[in-house]
C-alpha cells in the first residue's frame, strides 16, 4: 500500500563515520520509498542458528536518515570501488545499470539488544551504553 514501509534485505558498505552504503535499483518499492520518505530503519540480527533463543536474539537496530548520492561524484566513484572489492564483479554489471542508485544511511540513533532485559540505548558520538529500563524506556 502506498505510504506504507517496506522491508528489504540489501548487501551494504560501512565507513569511518559509521554510515552504511546501499546499491539498490528502482524497479524495487523500497528504493521509491526511500526517495519520497528518507526515514528508514536498518536491523543487523544475529543468526537463528547461532541463537540459543529466537526470542532474545541479539540485535542492533539504526535509526537513519537516506541520502541518494549523485553517480558523478567522486564520493560515489569510491563508494561504488568499496562495494566490488567487498562483493565481487555483480556489483559492476549493477552499475552499468541506469536503476541502480547508492544510497547514504546516516545513523541518528541506535538501539543494541543482548537479549532479555539486555537492551541498550547506544549514544553514537561516544559510543557509549545506558541500558533501558522500564523506566527510561
């Protein structure tokens, strides 16, 4: 439904500012959402097989603002060398495609769950913990 999120799993870059780097096209609903809304949350969930329970798996979940970066920048050039190196030739046969576009996703804020009563708020410019309580929800 239109105005609604939508979910997807992409492949992403990372860097020192802690920004992570999609390459997604736009025949998919979620790049046009990220266009017309550039609110977007990014979950990183450790895998059921490695989690002794489902319901307490640990988890980290970035509040972020997207950011589409122009193809002709030099930022985009590197960004787009960062991607191949990590994920190999697809990643050049997507760019030689026009309905591929980078997308910046700038954290605000961020939330890291151990498990059960282990959650924390995370403070990005320190990098510092305060667990959440019920009372500082």
């Amino acid at each position: 439904l239109d105005g609604l999120p939508e979910l997807s799993v992409a492949p992403f870059i990372s860097d020192e500012q802690s920004c992570f780097y999609i390459f997604v096209s736009e025949l998919a609903a979620h790049t046009g959402n990220l266009r017309k809304n550039p609110n977007v949350s990014v979950l990183f969930v450790s895998p059921e097989n490695e989690s002794a329970n489902l319901f307490a798996r640990e988890r980290a979940v970035f509040k972020c603002t997207a950011s589409e970066l122009d193809r002709n920048t030099p930022d985009c050039a590197t960004k787009i060398a960062n991607l191949t190196e990590k994920f190999g030739e697809t990643v050049k046969l997507l760019n030689s495609l026009p309905d591929f576009h980078l997308f910046r996703l700038t954290p605000l804020s961020a939330k890291y769950i151990l498990g059960f009563g282990q959650a924390f708020q995370v403070d990005l410019k320190y990098s510092e913990f305060t667990q959440i309580s019920r009372a500082n929800g």
